[in-house]
C-alpha cells in the first residue's frame, strides 16, 4: 500500500448515480438524474476554473438511496466538514452549489438548507 496526495486540494463531490433498473422497487439516484446532476457540477466547476482544485465523480450506491432524489457526500480537505445530502436533481442545483462553495471553497454565508441527513 502507498499513500498518495490527490491533485485536487480542497475536496471532492460524489454523485451517486447508481441506477438499479425500473423492476427494483428500492430508489435508486441514477434513475432521478444522479449522472446529469454530476455532468452539471462538472461543467460549473470548469466554468468556475475549478478543476484540479476540486474533484466530482459519479459514485455507485452510497447507502441511502432515498425516493427524494440523488445523494450527494460532500468531502472537504483537512479540517472541513463533510456534508452528505439529498436533493432534487433539477430544481436544487444552485442550492447544491452554494453547499459546495460553502464547504469546499471557504463560501462564508450559510448555504441554503438541502435535504440533509
Ligand atoms: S442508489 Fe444512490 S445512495 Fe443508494
């Protein structure tokens, strides 16, 4: 085992964009636009210069899978707070972005509230 230190400095997103099919009836966020919802955080962090600074990808299941939409693990650097939440693909992403300068990129103001565990 080695470790290793990430390009990306100050944190990464996980998108869950686990998609279990139309037959399960257990939720699953790739069937309530997990993969869109990381293609926009994507291309709002290469608009914002972003990259190499802070990572996104697109994970499998993250263990909540809740039917009030994709899940969201917020991971800062050293001595932030990690912050995971559920949120609304489509009407939620500005929130969502507000969280992710607040917490990764030192926002300053509280971020509006998400759907958080
Ligand atoms: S399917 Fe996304 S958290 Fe489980």
């Amino acid at each position: 085992m080695q470790s290793v230190k990430p390009s990306w400095t100050a944190g990464c997103v996980l998108v869950c964009g686990n998609d279990r099919g139309q037959e399960s009836p257990k939720p699953s966020c790739g069937r309530q636009g997990g993969a869109e919802l990381r293609d926009w955080l994507k291309d709002r962090m290469r608009e914002r210069g972003l990259k190499g600074r802070v990572l996104s990808s697109r994970t499998s299941c993250l263990g909540v899978c809740s039917s009030k939409g994709v899940t969201v693990d917020i991971v800062p650097g050293p001595g932030g707070t990690r912050r995971m939440l559920v949120l609304d693909a489509a009407s939620e992403r500005e929130a969502l972005w507000a969280q992710v300068e607040a917490c990764l990129l030192g926002g300053g103001a509280e971020a509006p509230a998400l759907g958080e565990l």
